[in-house]
C-alpha cells in the first residue's frame, strides 16, 4: 500500500508536469516578452513561475490538505478510499513488484541486504520496554502508559477467571416468545441471553430480534430468533478469544472442556476490560 501511494504520488507529480508547467509557461511568456524581456529570458522566467505554481498546488491540494483531512477525519477517508486504493494497488501490483525487484538489485550492488515489511516483529517484553520509556521520557500520558502496559499483560493471559459458570448463567427456554425475551432481558438487564440449557445452550438470543419480532407480530420462539456462538477451550488467551470473538462477530463464547461439557461462558466486554482497564 505505500509502494502504491508512493507511485500514485509519482504519477501525478509527472502528469502535472507534463500538462500544466507547458500550458502556465506558454501563457506567461508573450506577457513577459511584451514588458520587454527577451523571449529566451521571458520563457525561463515563466517556466520558472509556472514550475513554483504546479509544485505549490501539488503539495498543498495534492499531499497536505488530503494528509490533514485523513487525519481529521481517519473512519470516514478510509471508508472512501480504501476500495478505490485497492484497486489502484491490484492494478500497478506488477509495475511495483518490478520497481521493488530493481530498488532490491541496486541495494545488493552496495552490499545492503534487503529486508522485507515486518521481517521484525517486536516482542512484548520490548513493546514494554518501549512503553516504559516512552513514559520516562514523557512521551505519553500516564493514563495512556497504564492502558498499554495492561494490554501487553493481558494479552496472554487466561480467559479462566473470566469465564461465568453454567450456574451464573442466565437463559430462557428455547420455546420462550418474544414477549418472553424482552421480560427476561429486563429483569436481568441484559440485551443477550442464551436459549436452552445453560450446560448445552443453542444459542444467544439478542433482544433487538425480540423487539423486531414482536413489533412485525411474527410468532417465533427464541430458538428461532437464537444465533449461533463460537466455542473456545478453557485455556484460550485474552487476545486469541477476543480475535475469534471478532472473527465470529459475537459477543458471548461458549467454554467448552475437552469431554465436549459446557464449562461456561465469556463475553467480549470483560475480555476488553481485562485488556484495556488497568488493575
């Protein structure tokens, strides 16, 4: 994606050159030659003006308004032009992988050895190292220095005391209406309760489904309404269970032990506490 904005920029730097410089030069130059500067004199003068006028716009409209408008606004230029871009890459992927073949050829012929984008990896223990720094020299906030630290402690770390015992575990029958979803969820103050048994749920029902059910006056149970949730081994890290978690675009995970018996369960919400909440 760099290699692609780089060519991108490179493009556009040339095709202005070749377009607009000639156009603004060729403009300029009888009003100069008419002041009485010479005609060898008044072109280089409009070149020269016409040179400054194109790099001045390219920079200022072509690379730093756009640079601060992503900034300002990162969600909403990503959503615009990330598919654009891709296409542009996907397009030019063999002119950059030949740029990229030759800029690795000249560097051999120096003896620097090439190396590849995140041939690198940092390991948490330097990412803590790096944060601790960063705070010494008061490169961030202290509010700032505790959520990271606790991220990279928690990253491995066991979802086992997160995890809410069959128990604790709120569920309605899985022939419930509508109706019956919603009075559950408000007497528990949940918006997701698992349908069925909580040793060998079906699934978790959201009460917006129940809400939309009941206002299109469909009559469907809460199986019906129930989606299905990941399972994940008792001994699963914070950062793994929160990526599949995500993966499965679910809130809830079921536990399950190796005998296939439920263990319980773990919501994405006390996952990023652990994460992102400092002890």
């Amino acid at each position: 994606m760099l290699a692609g904005a780089q060519l991108a920029i490179t493009l556009c730097s040339l095709g202005l050159g070749v377009v607009s410089e000639p156009l603004i030069a060729s403009t300029l130059t009888p009003l100069f030659h008419a002041v009485g500067l010479p005609e060898a004199a008044a072109h280089a003068v409009a070149f020269v003006i016409a040179l400054a006028v194109v790099t001045f716009l390219h920079m200022v409209l072509g690379e730093m308004a756009p640079k601060s408008w992503a900034i300002a606004h990162p969600e909403r230029s990503a959503t615009l032009l990330a598919l654009p871009f891709r296409a542009f890459t996907l397009l030019v992927r063999p002119l950059i992988s030949a740029l990229n073949a030759v800029s690795n050829g000249l560097l051999r012929l120096v003896k620097v050895r090439p190396r590849e984008e995140g041939a690198n990896p940092r390991t948490p223990e330097q990412l803590q190292h790096l944060v601790a720094e960063s705070r010494r020299l008061g490169l961030i906030e202290a509010n700032d220095h505790a959520v990271l630290s606790q991220a990279l402690r928690a990253t491995h770390a066991d979802i086992t005391p997160l995890i809410i015992p069959p128990g604790q575990i709120i569920a309605v029958p899985a022939a419930a209406t509508a109706q019956q979803v919603i009075d559950a969820c408000l007497r528990a103050q949940r918006s997701r309760l698992l349908v069925g048994s909580p040793a060998d749920p079906a699934g978790v029902v959201h009460i917006r489904d129940a809400y939309l059910a009941r206002k299109r006056g469909t009559d469907v149970t809460a199986a019906q309404l129930a989606y299905r949730i990941p399972a994940l081994p008792p001994g699963t890290s914070v950062a793994d269970a929160v990526a599949r978690l995500r993966a499965a675009r679910s809130q809830i995970a079921l536990i399950r032990a190796d005998d296939g018996a439920t263990a319980g369960i773990v919501s994405l919400d006390d996952l990023l506490t652990t994460l992102l909440v400092p002890a």
